[in-house]
C-alpha cells in the first residue's frame, strides 16, 4: 500500500531559494547550528534580543515539574509595552501600526503612536472600572481596531484576557464568561458581515441575563463599541460606551512590568467532551516566541514590509500574528473586517494591491476556494508587491501549495507552509524563507530551538518514510501553561499518552519523507480504518484534489458494517471544469481516480458533489458536521461555521 501513496508525499517539483532572496533574508541556516549547540541558550538569547525586560531573567526554563514548565520565570516585563511603547520611544511613533480596512470600504490608518494612546487611555478605563492583575476580561468584538487595542491594554493591566470568536452564539459566550469568571465584557454594537451589520451586543445581554440556573453572574460592566450604528438595549450603570469613556480618560499610563509567567489570555478550544477547553498562555515566553517566528518565518523587515495575517482573532492565529508576533516586532500590518468575496470575489486581492502587500499568511481552504474561481480574478489585480506566502490552518495539498505560488506568488514567491496549534501558542514547524528548499505540500522541518519527532504507540521514532504520531519531545517557550482550572485534564489530554517519555502529543499524525522532512497528515481522529487498513483523510483529500475538476475536497470515516468504515468524499468542482464538461458521473470517475492513485481500499464508497464545504471563518473543514451527513445523523452544533446555512445546503444536496 506504502509504495501506492508515495508520489502523494514525493512530489518532483522542488524549489530552492534565489540567491537574492538569500543574501537579503532575516534568517539564515546558522540559527539551526545555534539551536542545536545549546537550545535553551539559543531561546535565552531570542528573548533579550526581541523583548524588552524591565527585571532581565537569570534563568531560561524550569521544567522540575513536568508538564508544568516555567520560562524566564524570574524576568519581568510588560506585554503591552513590548509592542506599543518602546518603538515609540524608539523614534517609530509615526510608522503606521494598522491598515484597517471596513468590510463596506471605510479605511483607518493607525500609527504606533494613535494606538499606544488608545491603548493607555483604554488602561486608565479599565482601571477605574476596578481590572486588577489577574481579572479575566471577555472581548467578543469584530476586525476593528478596537479589538487589538482591548487585547493591549487588557495584557497592560496585568489582567487575562479571553477573545470570543463573534460568530459565537449567546450560550457559548456565557459558557465562557461563566469558565473564566470575567469581570467584564467589550463587546460592540455590531461589525459587517456580507453586506449587513451583524449584531453583537444583543448576543451578550442575552448571555448575561439570569436565566434561573443559580450560577453566579461575575461580569460587572459592559464596554461597547459603536460601530455597526444598529439600535441595542442599555442596560444603565452596567454599559458604557467606548467612545465616551476612552475620550473621557487621562492620556498618561505607566506599564507596571509582571513576571513572565503572568497569565496573558485563555483561549477555549473545543473538546472531545464537549465542554470547552480553556487554554491558558502566559507572557514571557509566549511573547518570545511569537516575535521569533514571526520575524524569522515571514523575512520580516518592518521598514519596507507590509504583512497581512487574514486569520480573525477569535482564534489563535490571530492572537499571535495578528497581535503580538507583528506588534512586539513593529510590523505594518493590513486589518480586514470583512469576507474575501464581499462585494464581489477577489476583495483580497483588491486589498493587497491597495496597501502593497508584501506578506500574506492564509489558510489552504481560502487558497483552494480561489482555485475554484480560477486563476482570472487575481490575474486582473496588480500581486507584485507580494514576496512572502504562508499557509496555516491545516494540511495543504500539493496542488494548492503549486497554484498558490505560481498564481498569486507570479511563480517565484516562497511559501512557508506551518503547523501549530492553540496550544504550542506559536508555529512549530515550517521552511525557513531564503534557506529552506522547499516541497510542494510539506510543512519540512521543525524550526531551530523546536525539539519534533513522529513515534509509533510505543514512543519510537518511525524512521524515514514512515508515518506515525507527531510529538513534541521537549518543552518550548510558548507552550500552553494548562487548561484553566484544570490541571489534571491538561495532563491527561496532552502528556499522558507518552507521559513516562515526556513528550507532549499533538493530536496529530504525520509522516517522514525519504529525507526526513514531514508530512501533516492532519488529526488521527481523521483516520479511518477500512478494512483494517488505516487511511488518512489528508491523503485521499490530496488525491481528489489532484483531479483536473476538482477545486476541493473533504473525506470523512461512515460507519460501514461490512468495511467498519467507509470513505466518503464532498468535493467541489473547478467552475473552469463545469463550464466545459458539467458534473455528470463525474463522482464514478472521482471513485476510479482515487482507485488508481492510491488503491482500490482507498476508492470512497460515496462521492458527493457540493457548492461549498462548511468552514469555520479561520477556513477549517468542519468534518465531524460532514460524518453528521454521510451516517445520516441530525448535523450537530453549526454556530462555528462562517456560514450556518452551508450545512442545510449540502444535506439537501447528498438526499
């Protein structure tokens, strides 16, 4: 079976660095040398050289009570000052901070010194509303300024913030509000969605109204944002308006420096219990980590570079590249409200060719989505500013890795194609840009100071050309400190599994290529066994994909009481291909083509052509809403989804 799927991890085209791009690179083949001589020197030495500590550290990690881990816990320093202040003082006051642009086309332009202001007068707020070190604040805010100067200014007070997507429904805001114990919510009236203003701040009064369960309501104030203009109910004594009380607030606010180990934020996750998980991250080594990929992953040179992470930052990928990564490093950075096809497809691009983007970091279902329009929209826009591509979210196929470079990089861009989770707080593993020789469709190797191995179930290493289980085998700056009042389930879903070896288990499968590079091959829970013979979704995925019609494809595990499971595919078809051919058998012929490239065990049982796939607004498949419709269950929870109606679509669709 092993030698069927190869040319899915062996893929011929390769790309070396240019010579230019390698003699003008941030990082270079040393920091792997440097790492390897002396790791927790290496981190020693990125965190003095990308923060400023106003208490210096004398010691770089204690790991006396693994999975507790402590980094630079005797340093101090303050967050929010790290990406505000100090390139203020350092004569960069006047460098715009945000490139924010409104969903409707309404723009701002926020320099680091507008922001600092905003984010001192939103301190001194804060303040007088009684936030102290420690004090959870819940922010459920749209793409708008306001919410990366509420992330700041919460972390400048010492306090924990939790950022709620707000996509969110009422129930799993107060769920959150309630695990947190948040003192108080800024919110706003509403933002822009496709066109309308969705409304946010009904959503929290219904979260915070008693409803009799005898749980006791923590919140204390609700501070709103105006921007949506939508009527909302006031709530007198309990609501503020931003505008009014940011104003209204002294100018001037010195940032108190904390332990490194000072909680930062709790980010909820989801969990296989259903109850959400709440992972907690603290500062310091957070904070180092976030600024050491982002400078050295994306080439960053914050003079001439203007970057754009299109992740929302209801997620972690916002957190830490749209927030802290760029801001701590002085990035310019574009802020998108919006949806990339609103008013029409290719608003990004529109976007990119207005602010010169030099760096784009997106995910492999936005670039597959694209694929599906076809190559002529962004052909129509000016993409030469672009000179960094990244990848996050999931694995990406190969084709799309290709299209993405050759396409939207005009053929000579370098695409950083990552992986990482909420819980490593920060990327993981990914090329190096100027020097990595890249692959199409391989996340390569772990990046200098970051310990990855992939093991079987007995904790050994697989060897080359061989897949396994993703582990971390040592402990790293930016690891998750636990799940908020929970330790022992922090120790039981991430360190039990090799708990006598000490590594911590992704979650994830993933395979070693003949060079030892690796291969994602996405959650294990996204394995099937058919047959007995274990396949995974990413691979089948792939082979789809590879099909001149297909724009994109998602593979699930049924149930099946003759094979215990069976693949079955969604995929969506090239508008290209349709045009020309139409959709006719074309699913018997997707089943022959899988046959073909993989084996006849892999050949889906069922092939479903759909219009779209349900996708959270980061871009990931929600597959488990998929698995709902293939063993013909009520589709669970869609509040997640960018778009809540998609599944009622494709249950109509596959009937």
């Amino acid at each position: 079976m092993s030698s069927q799927i190869d040319h899915l991890f062996t893929e011929s085209r390769r790309f070396a660095p240019s010579p230019e791009f390698a003699a003008q690179a941030v990082a270079g083949a040393d920091l792997y040398e440097r790492a390897k001589a002396d790791r927790e020197g290496f981190w020693g030495e990125q965190a003095q050289e990308l923060l400023h500590w106003e208490k210096p550290f004398t010691q770089v990690l204690d790991w006396s009570t693994p999975p507790f881990a402590k980094w630079f816990a005797d340093g101090e320093l303050n967050v929010a000052y790290n990406c505000l202040d100090r390139h203020v003082e350092a004569g960069n006051g006047d460098r715009v901070a945000l490139l924010w642009e409104g969903e409707p086309g309404d723009s701002r332009r926020v320099t680091y010194a507008e922001l600092t202001d905003e984010v001192k007068r939103l301190a001194n707020v804060l303040t007088d509303l009684g936030i102290e070190a420690g004090d959870r604040v819940a922010i459920y805010l749209p793409m708008i300024p306001e919410a990366i100067a509420s992330m700041l200014a919460v972390a400048r007070v010492g306090a924990i913030h939790s950022v709620v997507f707000g996509g969110f429904s009422a129930d799993s805001l107060r769920s959150r509000i309630d695990d947190a114990g948040a003192k108080l919510v800024i919110t706003a009236d509403g933002g822009y969605r496709k066109g309308k203003v969705s409304a946010l701040k009904p959503a929290v009064d219904q979260a915070l109204a008693d409803r009799g369960d005898g749980a006791q309501l923590t919140v204390e104030h609700v501070l709103v944002v105006r921007r949506g203009e939508n009527d909302v109910e006031w709530t007198e004594g309990r609501d503020l308006w931003w505008h009014e009380a940011v104003s209204a607030a002294p100018a001037d606010h010195v940032a108190q420096a904390f332990p490194a180990e000072n909680p930062l934020y709790i980010l909820y996750t989801s969990g296989t219990t259903g109850k959400p998980k709440g992972i907690l991250h603290t500062s310091g080594g957070y904070l180092t980590q976030a600024a050491y990929t982002h400078r050295n992953v994306f080439d960053l040179h914050p003079e001439t570079d203007v970057y754009w992470c299109t992740a929302d930052i209801g997620w972690v990928t916002g957190h830490t590249y749209v927030t802290y990564g760029p801001l701590a490093n002085g990035a310019t950075q574009v802020l998108y409200e919006g949806t990339p096809e609103f008013p029409k497809p290719g608003r990004w691009w529109d976007i990119v060719e207005k602010y010169g983007v030099t760096i784009l970091y997106t995910a492999p279902t936005a670039i597959r989505g694209f694929m599906k329009q076809g190559r002529v929209i962004p052909q129509q826009r000016d993409l030469s500013s672009l000179r960094v591509l990244g990848s996050v979210g999931e694995p990406i196929n190969p084709e799309a890795w290709v299209w993405y470079r050759d396409v939207i990089g005009g053929g000579k861009t370098p695409i950083v194609d990552t992986w990482w989770q909420t819980e490593t707080g920060a990327i993981m593993v990914s090329a190096l840009p100027g020097v990595t020789e890249t692959k199409p469709g391989s996340a390569q190797v772990p990046l200098p100071g970051i310990s990855i191995d992939v093991v079987d179930e007995k904790a050994e290493h697989v060897g080359n050309g061989n897949g396994g289980l993703l582990v971390v085998t040592e402990p790293w700056p930016s690891m998750l400190r636990g799940i908020w009042g929970d330790p022992e389930r922090y120790r039981e879903t991430y360190w039990e599994k090799f708990e006598s070896h000490g590594y911590y288990f992704a979650g994830d499968g993933a395979r070693l290529d003949e060079d030892g590079d690796v291969w994602l091959l996405g959650r294990v829970d996204d394995v099937m066994n058919v047959s007995g013979h274990r396949l995974s979704t990413a691979e089948i995925e792939s082979s789809l994909v590879a099909h001149e019609a297909t724009a994109e494809a998602a593979v699930v595990g049924a149930s099946d009481e003759t094979t215990g499971q069976a693949v079955v595919a969604f995929v969506i078809l090239k508008e290209s291909y349709l045009t020309q051919h139409g959709p006719d058998g074309l699913a018997n012929q997707l089943r022959a083509w899988v046959g073909e490239q993989i084996g006849p065990i892999a050949r889906p049982r069922d092939v479903y052509i759909v219009g779209e796939l349900p996708k959270t607004r980061s871009g990931k498949i929600m597959r488990r809403l998929l698995r709902d419709v293939a063993e013909g269950r009520e589709v669970g929870d869609t509040q997640t989804l960018a778009d809540t109606a998609v599944m009622s679509v494709i249950s109509a669709q596959v009937r």
